[in-house]
C-alpha cells in the first residue's frame, strides 16, 4: 500500500489545494463535512480501549487537564481578544479538547503513550460538559445553546459510543485511511467555503499564522523544556503535545455551523501548524 494514502499531512495538504482551486462541495458541504467528522472520530478512537485506572492516573490526568484546558486554552482566548474579528473562532477552539492524533504521535516521539491514552480519554469525555460551557461562557448572547448542545452530543458524544461498536474490528492502519479520507472532505469544504474570503483578506493570514506558531510551537517548546526538567523525557513529550494540540477539524464544523465558515480560518491554520510539528 503506497505511504501516501495513510498519511494525514498529504491528505490536508490535497485537500487545501483542491479547496482552494475548486472551492468545495457545490452543494451539501455542512452535511458533508459533518458526516465526514462523525466518522473520522469513530475511526480514530475505535482500537484505543477506554478502560481507565483514574486511581494510578489521577495526577498525569489532572496535568493533561490544566496543560490543554487551562494553559493552551486561556492563551487562545487572549489570542482571540487580539484578533477580534475571529473571537468566536477562538473561543470555539478553546473549549475544543485535544487532538486525538496526540496518542499516535507520542509513540511516534518515543513519550509515554499510556499517559497520553488515559489523558486523552479523560479529557474527551469531560469535553461533552466543558466545550458547550466555555463557550456559552464568553458567547451567550450569540449562540443558541440548543443547537450548540445538539452539536456536541452528535458530534462528540455520538462518536464515543459508536466507536465502542467497532472497537478492535477495523485494523489501525485502515481506520486511519479512513480517518485521513474524513479529514481531506472536511478541510477541501471549509477550504472551498473560504476560499473567496481567503483571497480577499490574505493580508490577515499573516496575524493569525504568527498567533497559530506561538500557540503550537512556542507553546510546545516551552513545556516540553520544563517538563523534561522535571519529570523526563518521555513524559515531556506527552505534556508538550497536550500543551499545543486541539482537534481542529470539531473546530471547524462547530464553528461554521454556529457562526459563519471565516471563523473556521483560525483552526485551518492551527492544523497547517500541528502538521509541522
């Protein structure tokens, strides 16, 4: 099997491409896009096992906890409060939980994948109360909390449980095509959504993508130069990645379903980011 389909950076970097010089589906692009979402995060967490020792973990958890919500979420918002013209786009991802591409990457790294696995989980399920609260948070007046709790259950929720269905049936090379093929229709849609925009307002890609290099990069290095220090090498790099990861495709389809698909162009960067890391 050729490398290229299973892998995640030539599926979004086709997908930009494409996104921009055909601008997306004609017809049916949220649908599309969300569908594509569902999928890709059942396939992504189908072969990881959810059975949780919270009493052995309980500290790294916690740490994961105030790595990704507290420390990379509160510099979003401020990022947000810097670039207002995209606030609700960052707020969005703020309250989005990590990516879940951290666990395979920091086996990848050589970092302690069973703490990120456990983290990972912890943090996705307490995602279901915390995304729809950070955001009703700093924007109640603008969103309707029914569509926005609908959206979280389906698109956060729903995954979960029907991820158990398929757990260990699909073999982890497949689910990834799978969830690689997901991502490539999600960000071609956005992209194609934003493509006018895109090249409109270039001059703000600048701003945002030095904003997105310190909150992946800047951010990453930081922690994993601390962490070491204190904890090793191989934790380092699970805190480093929980430091700078959000899942950037939730964020996509949360945003451009409650606001309009420019508040998308934050996460589309982010993603550029995360992929370079």
């Amino acid at each position: 099997m050729p490398k290229f389909i299973s892998s995640f950076s030539f599926a979004i970097s086709m997908a930009i491409l494409f996104g921009i010089a055909t601008g997306g589906f004609p017809y049916f692009s949220n649908e599309i896009a969300t569908v594509s979402l569902i999928l890709a995060m059942i396939f992504s967490i189908s072969n990881i096992s959810f059975k949780i020792s919270f009493k052995r973990e309980t500290k790294e958890i916690l740490l994961s906890l105030l790595l990704n919500y507290g420390l990379l979420s509160s510099l979003i918002i401020s990022m947000g409060y810097i670039m207002k013209d995209y606030f609700e786009g960052f707020i969005v991802m703020a309250s989005a939980p990590p990516a879940i591409a951290i666990v395979p990457l920091t086996s990848i790294l050589k970092g302690d994948k069973k703490h990120s696995l456990f983290s990972l989980i912890f943090l996705y399920i307490a995602s279901i109360i915390l995304m729809p609260l950070i955001i009703f948070i700093f924007l109640a007046e603008e969103v309707n909390p029914a569509i926005l709790m609908k959206n979280v259950l389906l698109l956060i929720l729903l995954p979960i449980l029907l991820s158990r269905i398929f757990y260990e049936k699909v073999r982890e090379e497949h689910s990834k095509i799978i969830t690689n093929i997901c991502f490539f229709l999600i960000v071609f849609s956005v992209i194609g959504k934003n493509r006018q925009f895109i090249f409109e307002d270039y001059f703000v890609l600048l701003p945002l993508s030095i904003l997105m290099f310190i909150r992946t990069f800047v951010t990453s290095a930081v922690i994993k130069t601390i962490s070491t220090k204190i904890w090793g090498k191989e934790r380092a790099v699970s805190h480093a990645l929980f430091s700078s990861f959000k899942n950037e495709g939730l964020i996509m389809i949360i945003a451009s379903s409650l606001f309009s698909y420019s508040t998308a162009l934050p996460a589309i960067i982010a993603l550029i980011f995360e992929m370079l890391l």
